[in-house]
C-alpha cells in the first residue's frame, strides 16, 4: 500500500517502523519543522523528521507542500489541521488517544491524567474536516494508573496503536466505520502558567497535576522550584520524591531538604 505519514513527537516513531517494516511504500513524511531546543536555542529536527531521514524517506515541513495521490495517508500527533488539499486525496486516518467523542483535541493524556481519570483507550479513527469527529474503526480500552505520568500513557499509546495500525492497514476493509455517540468533550493547549501550583487543591489533585504536566512549579523557603515526581502516601497526603530548584539539576527530595541544614520548610512561601 502507498502511504503518506504525518507525525511529529517520539512516541509516533515506533508506530511509523513498524508500518515501514510491514512492507508498506511510504511516499512521504510530513512534520513539524524544525524549533529551538535547550539553552543554546538549538534548531533541532522532530523526531519523526529524523526517523524519515534514516530511511531516505522524502520529508516535508509544510501541509502546504502536498501533493500526493497515495492509497492513504496516516496521521499520528502532527499538530496541523489538515486541509481540503490533503483530505480529497485520500483516505485518511489517525491514531487518537482518548475514548471519543470524549477529550477531541491536541493534548487528550495530558487532559485525561489531570482529571484523574483511570480509564482511556485508543481510537483509530478516520479524519474529517471536523476536528476529531471521523467515525472509528478500531477501539482499544486501557487503564491509567495512579502514578502514571504522561510519558507513561504515550508508551503505552504508542504500543497499542503500533498494533492497531498495522493490523488495519493489512486489510482496510475488515473494518466498518462506527459512528461516534454521546456528548463531545473538548481538551486545550497547556502551558507554563498550568504548572503554578495551587496547593488549596488538595493532594490528589497536585499530584495529577504534576504528573500530568511533567512538573509543578511553586516556593519552598522563597526559592523557586519545580516539583518533577511526586505520589500520595497512605495517609493521603502528597509526598515529594523529585525536585528541581531554579539554576540546579533535579535531586530527590532527601538531598534537598538536606540543603536547607534543618530550617523549617515552608511551601508554597
């Protein structure tokens, strides 16, 4: 089968090998462009652009770039609304991790950890001009842990959807379209302001927040700090394991506290 793929993070490279490894022509890869990474600002390529580049598969950085007729084109986290230009040529799928028409949208892990949600799946979906409401093909449900950080859930993703792929694109047609039912729920962008801790929320719901958005930013003894991993002891309040203060490498909490040589800790101050 001829495809074009159009992906951009690391998780989606697994699943792009296996559909290269399955036999499959890859026509072309579309994804982000290159952005300024670390201190330096160091124009980095996505890992998906360098993936395509060690199979010598063409790479694109713009939608507006195709032009292709391929028997389909499959679509795992680009970040870019697809247009008429790509849409009418092909048919068009995409791996979205959330048990639509619950969580449309760009971040549905990131949106479903933060909730506390302990139930997800995976939809292989078909894409249509309106965001995340093609029918879908394949369902696969999995859990979410107490612990689970949004690397967790992409790795976990990225195994479930390596496998749903490869098995639909075997054979199309073994799979009729199921129409999505119930009430859409939106996800949106997070930034850094979601990472400022409001510790009148409750341990649970700090804790979802920072292992959600892979750090929580707040004040211990006036030093600013991001708090990287966390977990909820048994007498339900939340216990630091990781931290970061501001202009230092991550240390565990022990190292930390040890640094403030017996001073009464004050968070959030």
């Amino acid at each position: 089968m001829k495809l074009v793929l159009m992906g951009t993070p690391s998780f989606v490279v697994p699943m792009f090998d296996a559909i290269y490894n399955a036999g499959h022509e890859i026509m072309a890869v579309f994804t982000r462009g290159p952005k300024p990474v670390g201190r330096k600002q160091v124009l980095t390529k996505s890992p998906v652009h360098v993936w395509a580049e060690s199979k010598n598969i063409p790479v694109f950085n713009r939608a507006s770039e195709y032009n292709f007729s391929p028997d389909m084109v499959v679509v795992v986290s680009y970040g870019v609304i697809l247009r008429d230009n790509v849409l009418s040529s092909a048919p068009c799928i995409n791996i979205h991790p959330s048990d639509l028409p619950k969580y449309r949208g760009a971040s549905p892990i990131k949106t479903a950890i933060y909730n506390g949600d302990t139930h997800s799946a995976v939809c292989l979906m078909q894409i249509t001009a309106e965001m995340d409401a093609g029918d879908v093909y394949m369902r696969h449900a999995f859990d979410i842990g107490d612990d689970d950080t949004n690397d967790d859930i992409e790795n976990r993703v990225s195994k479930i959807g390596t496998k749903m792929l490869v098995e639909y694109l075997s054979n199309p047609a073994a799979y009729a379209p199921v129409a999505q039912a119930g009430t859409p729920t939106f996800t949106r962008k997070w930034t850094g302001a979601d990472e400022i801790i409001d510790w009148s929320r409750g341990a649970r719901a700090v804790h979802n927040q920072i292992r959600a958005l892979g750090a929580g930013r707040t004040k211990i003894n006036g030093t600013d700090v991001k708090i990287l991993r966390t977990r909820i002891a048994q007498n339900g309040e939340l216990e630091i394991l990781q931290i970061q203060p501001a202009g230092k490498k991550p240390m565990d909490w022990k190292s930390f506290t040890n640094g403030l040589r017996g001073a009464e800790i004050k968070i959030g101050e």
